[in-house]
C-alpha cells in the first residue's frame, strides 16, 4: 500500500485515521477511444468518513461520475481504464479484489443511487421483485419474505400504500417516487457508504427539496457515509459537510461546506459561485468563466483551468499545481492559493 | 403605459385522451393549458415559471402557432394571429420566434451552421436577398459571439452552450420582435448557462426585443425577467412584476416553490424555512374542482374545492393572484431572517 499522499498530510502509513470509510487515493482512469486516448480522472484523491456527507461538485465531463463508476466497479471496460491509483473500504483496495470480493461490497458495503430513475428500473419487472431480488440472492431469502421487506423499505422512504404499491411496475410511479424506489433499492443491504448521483437533477424542485430531505434522514439514522454527486451549488450549500471541485478530471479545491462559499480558495471554485443567479436578489450582469471547459483528449498542460482562468501567470501553463493542504479543513490546486486564502 | 405587443386572452388547449384502434372515441380530455390570459408588453421579459407538466412549454407552441389551440384570442398589436392567413400569417412568423430547449436535438445534424441560420431567409427573402446571405449569417454569428468562420461547420463540431448560440442566431435571423425562449439555458452547464443568459440580455437592449422566458428555474427567471407568472397545473397562480412575485409572493404555491429553491449559502441552513408540499401534481386529465392547487395546500377550505379563484388582485395582493386566501408571507431566502 502506497503512503505517499501529497493532499493530506495528516494521513500516515501508520494507519488509517479513524471513521475513514472509503478512500479514492490518485486514482487515473483513460478511455481509450478510437479517436485517442481521452484522460477522463488524472489523480483524484477523496475520502468519506461514516456519518459524513461529502458533495462532489463539478460540470459535465469534470469526472465525477466516473470516480463513482470506478468505486462501483461499473465502469465500462473497454473503453474505460483503470491506469493508477487505489479504492480503500475500510483499509482494503478494491482495485485488487477478485469480482467476487467486489460483489460482496456492492449493496452492504457501497450503494449507489443513479441518476434517471426511469432507465434505471426495468420497466418489466415490479418495483417489490427489483428491491426483493437483493435479498433473494444476498440473503437467500424466499420470494415472500422478500417482497415483505421490500415493502418495509418503501414504507421508510415514505411511499404511502406501500404493501399495495409493491406490486407495481416502475411507469405507475412519478418521478420522485420512482427515485423514492431507488433509493429503497440502494438501502436494502443496508450500506456503510451511499453514493448518490445526481440523485434530484431530474426532479422539480418542490419534489427535489422532498428527496433531500429524506436522504439526510436516512443518513442520520444509518450513520451512513454519503458521496452526493452534483452539479447544483445550491443543494450541495444545503447538505454537504464538505465538498470536493472537480474539474477536468482532478478535484482543484476540497473545503468544508462553510469555508469553501465564504471564501472560495480556487479561482475555478470563485467562477462558479459568481455565475449562479440568485433566487435573493435580481442582481446585474452576471460574472461568467470565459471560454470552454477542455477537451479530454486534448488536457491543457500545467494547471488545466489556466485557459480560463483570469489569474493566470506564465507558471501556470508550465507546473501542474499539487492538491495542497492549507489548513486542516481545506485543500486547494492552485499556485496562488495561498493568495487566494489570505485575501481581503 | 406601453403598448401590449402580445395580448393572450383565455388560451386553452386540450389533448384528447383516445381509446380503441378502428373506433377511436374520445374519453378524456388532457388539459395542458387551461385559460391562460397575459400579456407581454413591447420590450419586457415576461417570465413563465412552473414545475414539469404545468403546461409551460404548450403554451410555446400554441403561441408560435405549432399547434392550433382549442380556444384562445391571441392579439398581435391588435390582430387576432388565429385569424390570419396567407401572406399576413407569414408575416407574423417574422416577427415571432423560438429558441428551443436542447441544443442537441434542435439543430440538423446534417446542415452546415451557414444552412441553418440561413435558412429563414429562404422563405423571407425579402430579409435578406440571395447574394447577401452569407455575409448575413457571418454578421449573426459575429453578434452572438461565434467566430464567423465557423459558418461551414456542422453543429456536432460545437459545445452545448455554443450550439445554443447558434439557436439564438437563428431565432434572430428575421429580425423578430418577439423570442419566446423554451428553457434555453436548462441543458447547460453552471458556466456556460452565464453566457447565454448575459447574451440574451445584450441582444434584447441592441434590438429592443421582447421575450417569453419559459423556465423551471426561478433564480434564472428572477434574473431576466420584468414580470414573471406562476404556472400550475395548466393556470396561472400568479403574476407580477418580478419584485411582487419574489419579495412578496401571495399564492401558497408561489411560497412553497420559492422556499424550495436551494441556496448557495450554506450559512441559510439553519434560518430557513422550507415548506414541504406533500404528493405530487395531479393529472392534467384529471384536474381537482374548484382550485387546483387544494389538494396540495395548507391553506385549502371548503370553498376551494367549489370555486376556482379568478385571477385577480386581491386585499391581501398587490397583484393579481389566483387564492381565495391570498396575503403576504415572508419567504425566508438566504441570511436575513424572516417570520415563518
């Protein structure tokens, strides 16, 4: 097991700090394409520990979805590679387990919530038979048992008529109980770590704020570590304890919730927050990130926002600026972070 | 006051519900948009806000005359548009554009960028006559900040954002004086959604254009537009200026949305108050009586379920809004704390 870590120097070879459930360390992954090789994850270090919510935070194509893939162990291969890098659940690199290991960790140890519920669910089966199958298979259970906890479980996540809804297939329901479905399904086996993929994009935003709330529930009772995967500054400032910003392929700033909106450390981060319009305030003209976000195959050497970015210097261009730790709550990959940290 | 370039009086469309394959019979009625009366005054934004399903985007096109409605007096400067024929229908189309939702599936991908901003001047050639039309679609693209010699590029070759730049240079070809805008910065990414939106502002002071902004997302609303009405379940809840319907909303719907909205501010947490609706929007099949909103309020009585509240200012309104219980509540947004 590799103990050089540049983004936490807490961290030690000595042993695992406590608490830390899961743990993404350098972790490189490359779709090889018959256009070229595109480099999807470039040394993505993440943990979550039990309890905790951690919001990943980027646009499309930054790779977020892809981290979560690769913990899965659901990313498409080919085209996707694993090149590098470690997944630890509770100390053991999943990179290296058989399937079968793998398998055991899916469901009790790490679940996932997908994003569109409608694709996600087969249309043919009943949403009772699609939650049951986990315990059929996992726990051996027989078909009625089953679908009797199945129905347990829609109950906790709030179906009503759960003992009749059951036995009904994924078109009867809307879309936020299609996603209340999923996320039965995802608490069957009642995991240690939750990922949840942009669990509400889908979702109107009176339905969103319904399926947020219950989450946080959930995870409070289960003591559950949760990995929220989004795009919507606005949930992650709601829920998340702390927050890692992806972009093109590396987390550029990790922060607590509170710290990285007071005073973001990344000028990508900075970007962000000051393009949203905000439901407070009418505002004027908004601040935008000039240009693109890059092409994968085509990654800009150096730091890979200084296309966009209006603090860039020559350096930029040349050095990939490390993850550094700047304080024990916040980690920042920018050259002038310090700058950034120590601003009025 | 302004002149009302648009004057939409009770618009109504309904989808017939079929059964049977030979015999078709008709056994319901889905009522998308049910009496929607606004107007849209020469240079404004008139945001439509809604959750999916509330009959937003029928409202689009029935507007631009995609679809006959099932009863509506639409005025444009004074000319009923569902009346008109011909050359006179053809000349309306000039004036009344759309800019669509997803940039991926509105362009051809088989046409060059120069086709399809171009293409309008096919039919309109008094726009634009043939010798000049490329340097006309160089212009457009020049104005909506894409470079010019991209004109023989087909749209797969360009991002999201920039192939909604290329929506919008359409939609401007003919020199409009109305957009109606379907959720079109929905499919963008956070960044790139800010181009977009500073982009539409730019276009409407330099052409004195008017728009519909169609849009789920309320803070991106709130950023366009002059007046904004609520849409539920195919009536409008709510309509004001963009000042009435955000500080001092009065339709239980309007407050339970706005309290919803997620704020970047993580230090609201504690001091907000959300008001969870419960279930889920009825069918449009199946409306509930009398206020549609009852089934989901807090507020509702027996009246509500006998009598459709009109859409009228009310004592405790400033401006027209569809409850028979309409008053002021604090919507607590962000750090200043407010009474729940």
């Amino acid at each position: 097991m590799s103990d050089v870590m540049v983004a936490d120097p807490q961290y030690s070879a000595s042993g695992r700090p406590a608490g830390r459930l899961l743990e993404v360390e350098d972790l490189h992954v490359e779709f090889r394409t018959r256009d070229g090789v595109a480099r999807v994850i470039n040394g993505v270090t993440y943990h979550v520990n039990a309890g905790e919510t951690l919001a990943v935070l980027g646009e499309s194509g930054s790779g977020k979805s892809v981290t979560a893939q690769t913990i899965m162990g659901i990313l498409d291969t080919p085209p996707g590679f694993v090149t590098k890098g470690q997944i630890r659940f509770h100390g053991d690199d999943m990179l290296q387990m058989s399937a079968d290991q793998r398998r055991k960790i899916r469901g009790n140890g790490i679940a996932m919530v997908f994003q569109d519920s409608l694709s996600a669910l087969n249309p043919v089966f009943t949403v009772g038979f699609q939650i049951g199958e986990q315990f059929r298979i996992r726990l051996g259970m027989s078909r009625k048992d089953a679908k009797r906890k199945a129905a347990d479980l829609l109950d906790q996540v709030k179906i009503p008529n759960a003992r009749q809804r059951v036995n009904e297939f994924p078109h009867q329901f809307s879309g936020g109980m299609r996603q209340r479905v999923m996320i039965a399904m995802s608490l069957a086996l009642d995991p240690e770590v939750l990922i949840a993929d942009e669990p509400t994009t889908a979702l109107d935003v009176t339905v969103q704020a319904q399926i947020m709330d219950l989450l946080a529930d959930l995870q409070r009772e289960r003591q559950m570590g949760l990995i929220l995967i989004t795009h919507d500054l606005g949930v992650v400032a709601d829920v998340a304890d702390r927050i890692a910003v992806m972009y093109a392929g590396r987390i550029v700033e990790e922060a607590n919730v509170h710290e990285l909106y007071a005073k973001p450390a990344h000028p990508y981060t900075i970007g962000l927050l000051e393009s949203i319009p905000r439901i407070d305030e009418k505002g004027q003209e908004l601040r935008t990130i000039k240009g693109l976000p890059p092409n994968l195959m085509r990654i800009p050497s150096g730091c890979p926002f200084h296309p966009r970015c209006p603090m860039a210097q020559p350096v930029c261009s040349e050095k990939v600026p490390p993850l550094l730790q700047l304080s024990p709550s916040r980690a920042s990959a920018c050259h002038f972070a310090e700058e950034l940290v120590n601003r009025a | 006051m302004p002149e009302a370039i648009l004057e939409v009086k009770e618009l109504v469309k309904h989808y017939p519900v079929t059964q049977g394959i030979v015999f078709k019979k008709t056994i319901g009625q889905v009522k998308a948009v049910d009496g929607v009366s606004l107007e849209l005054i020469e240079g404004e934004t008139l945001g439509v806000v809604g959750e999916s399903g509330c009959g937003k985007s029928t409202l689009a096109r029935v507007l631009m005359n995609l679809e006959k409605p099932t009863a509506a007096t639409v005025l444009y400067r004074g000319e009923d548009i569902y009346k008109m024929q011909g050359g006179a229908m053809r000349r309306l189309r000039r004036q009344i554009q759309l800019v669509m939702q997803d940039p991926y599936t509105s362009l051809n991908p088989r046409m060059t960028v120069g086709d399809l901003i171009g293409e309008p001047f096919e039919i309109h050639t008094e726009v634009a006559p043939k010798g000049s039309r490329r340097q006309k679609v160089q212009e457009l693209l020049e104005v909506v900040g894409l470079s010019p010699e991209h004109i023989n590029r087909y749209p797969h070759q360009f991002s999201g954002g920039q192939r909604q730049r290329i929506g919008i240079a359409r939609a401007l070809a003919l020199r409009p004086e109305i957009i109606v805008c379907d959720e079109p910065v929905s499919a963008l990414d956070v960044s790139i959604q800010a181009q977009v939106m500073n982009l539409l502002e730019k276009l409407q002071n330099e052409f004195g254009l008017s728009y519909i902004f169609i849009a789920h997302d309320l803070s991106v609303v709130r950023h366009l537009s002059d007046r904004v009405a609520v849409m539920y379940l195919g009536k409008i809840a709510e309509i004001g200026t963009e000042d009435e319907i955000y500080e001092r909303p009065t339709h239980p719907y309007t407050q339970a949305l706005l309290s919803a909205v997620p704020v970047p501010d993580p230090t609201s947490r504690d001091t907000k108050t959300i008001i969870r609706l419960t279930g889920d929007v009825p069918s449009p099949a199946n409306p509930p009586s009398g206020c549609r909103f009852r089934t989901r309020c807090w507020k509702a009585q027996d009246i509500c379920a006998k009598e459709v509240p009109a859409l009228v200012e009310r004592p405790g309104s400033d401006h027209p809004s569809a409850c028979h219980f309409a008053e002021k509540r604090e919507i607590v947004v962000t750090h200043e704390a407010g009474v729940a």
